[in-house]
C-alpha cells in the first residue's frame, strides 16, 4: 500500500475500515507532515499535535482529518479571514457545514490560509499568509482557498472544504492539481461562514479525486450517491470556451490544458468549441445594508 499522505479520502476509509491504520496514527502522520511542510504557509492555525477523536466513530468520515478554510466557522478555533479585522475573533458555535462533517465522524487538521476576505483569485498576501505551491514553493497556490488546495495537493490531508463565489475552490485546485468542487448556491448550509456574497457565495470542496468529491456531497447535501458508479446514458459534452479562457495562453498552460483536452477525447468526451465570448451584465438588485455600490456602467464576463 502507498504512503498513508497519498491515500485519498475513498482509499482513507478502506484503510481505516479494514484496520490497515487507527485514526490517531493516521492523524499523527499527517501532522508530522505538516509540521515539515510549514513553508507552504497553508495553514494559518491548527489543533495542535493530538486529534481531537471523531464525536461519532461510525460515520463515512470516521476519524479523517479535514482542512478548514479560515472563512468557515470551527468551535473553538479562530475565525479570521485572513484579515487583521477579523484577528481575534473565535466562534462559539460551527459553521452548519462542519457539524455536518462533524457528525460524520471527520475531525478538523487546522484552518487554512485564503485570500483575505476570499477577495481575490491568488491568495497573494503582504504577510506570512500567502500559500505555495506544493509543486514548485516560488508560485501561488491560487484563491481564494489557496491554503486548502495546497494542503491536499501536498499530501497533509486527503480533502477540506473551502469556499467559492466566482472561482474560489476551483481556481487554486487547478493550480495545485486536484479536483475543486462548486456545488449549486444554496445546496450546502451557508450558516457560520464570512460572506461576500448573500447570493453567490457557497463553501466548496476539494479532494484528490471525484470520488472523493462525491463522498463530501454526500455528507454536505444529505444526499445518497446510489448511482454515482453509474455510466452516463450518452457520452458526456464539455464545452469549451475559446474566445475566453483559451485566449492569450502561456504556451506552455496551452500545451498542458490541449493534452487534457485529447485525454477527455480518448475516454469518449464529446467536446464543443464556444467560439463566441458570453457576456452578461453583472447587477446587484438590492444592496446590503451600510453600504452603497456604484451603479454598473459596462458589461462583465463571468469567471
């Protein structure tokens, strides 16, 4: 069997099922790990060196440690943002997602560095808490959940949640090379988490593998993935938005996204090239109280 910092979260649980490893050794072995890869700057707080044990040992999650973006709320440990606000504030309570993550048995690693206030798609900071890449410490690890992305990308947890209002969980996953997840608005609790948003922001997921994304759903939705295994009725469509995103590449980001893009025609993808850009105005219909937005004047492209 593969190192226990390579597992995925499926892979995770057959080993603690099987009894392959008890949770506290696994739990021990990653934060050894953590603690020697501390110039990442991923995580921003932590537990300290003993696991606090899973509140209910039989659920899916049982005993397997989790990061925390710093914007979700944990009992217990502070709450800030990544910003000197917000610096002294800890909860009392957890943020809805977590007692549900909670509940399933899963334990939390630390809470992770992020773009200030998940404003921002780099997680560039002027201070200590600008997340690395795992692959190569002299880049970003992106935003604004960079410190998540990196600490699954690095092998010191299997998976964590982060958050997502334009591309914030799925930006620094496709930095850090794993598998960022924005789910429909409204279908995790928002409860508990530092919004920018009241109506696009939502907590994401990232993890090592779509598996593992579904596993997470599954506890965050309270939804059963009976038929995940299912093959799909027709071959699946990607689009692919050329006068957007394929516009001005780094040759060496064109070569990398072309092979995904053969790949994806190997397995059986059907793709489709959007050779128009797609632009919608972007408006706010009521804005939130205390604060008064300029009135937009030109057209947005959506992230």
């Amino acid at each position: 069997m593969t190192s226990a910092h390579l597992w995925t979260l499926t892979q995770t649980r057959a080993a603690l099922g099987g009894g392959h490893i008890c949770a506290a050794e696994y739990f021990g072995e990653l934060v050894a790990r953590r603690s020697r890869l501390g110039n990442l700057n991923a995580f921003v707080s932590g537990t300290g060196p003993a696991s606090p044990g899973p509140s209910h040992p039989g659920g899916p999650l049982c005993g397997i440690p989790l990061a925390v973006n710093d914007n979700i709320d944990v009992a217990g440990l502070p709450t800030t943002a990544c910003t000197p606000a917000l610096a002294h504030h800890v909860p009392r309570r957890d943020s809805g997602v977590w007692q549900l993550c909670a509940r399933a048995g899963a334990v939390v690693m630390g809470k992770t560095t992020m773009h200030e206030l998940a404003y921002g798609v780099t997680g560039a900071h002027a201070g200590r808490f600008t997340a690395r890449n795992p692959t190569d410490s002299g880049r970003l690890a992106g935003g604004s959940s960079s410190g998540t992305a990196a600490a699954v990308a690095a092998g010191i947890v299997p998976a964590g949640l982060g958050t997502d209002t334009g591309g914030s969980a799925r930006i620094p996953a496709a930095h850090c090379g794993v598998v960022g997840f924005r789910p429909s608005t409204g279908r995790y609790p928002g409860r508990g988490t530092v919004q920018i948003s009241t109506t696009r922001d939502t907590v994401g997921v990232l993890a090592r593998s779509v598996d593992d994304v579904c596993v997470l759903d599954a506890v965050l939705s309270g939804e059963a993935h009976a038929g995940a295994d299912l093959e799909p009725p027709e071959p699946p469509v990607v689009v692919v938005p050329r006068a957007i995103a394929w516009s001005g590449l780094d040759p060496e980001v064109a070569r990398v996204a072309e092979a995904a893009l053969d790949t994806l025609r190997s397995a059986g993808w059907q793709l489709r090239d959007l050779a128009e850009p797609c632009t919608t105005p972007l408006y706010c219909s009521r804005p939130p109280p205390l604060y008064r937005w300029p009135k937009p004047t030109r057209r947005c492209t959506p992230i």
